[in-house]
C-alpha cells in the first residue's frame, strides 16, 4: 500500500498533490475489498444496502467523471 502523503512534501503543482492523494486512497479502498472474503463483497454492512463491491464501483464512476 501506499505511503500517506506528507503534506508538507514539495510538489510543482496542486494538480499533483491531489494526484498524490487520489493514488494513496484508490489504493487504499482497493487494498480493503481485495482483503475481503468472497461472500463480504456482495454482502452490506450499512443502511443504505450499498456492497463493497457496489461502492468501488461507484468509486470508479466518480473518478472518471
């Protein structure tokens, strides 16, 4: 997994430390559902009735937007 970025760490622009932290959190919520078992992932834990599964998906759908 990826290091936390320093917020005091140098960067030429915002564009990349926002890059910075988009990578540190994608590879976060990845790391999180690949460490569940199979029957987790398409189970929900929370009132909305979302799934892990449906949450990265949605994830991945904002990003791209």
């Amino acid at each position: 997994m990826l290091p936390f970025p320093e917020p005091t760490a140098p960067a030429s622009s915002r564009f990349e430390v926002f890059l910075g932290y988009l990578d540190f959190f994608r590879a976060t919520a990845i790391a999180k559902v690949e460490a569940l078992p199979e029957a987790d992932l398409r189970r929900s834990r929370l009132p909305s009735g979302w799934t892990p599964l449906e949450l990265l998906k949605h994830l991945t759908h904002v990003e791209l937007r």
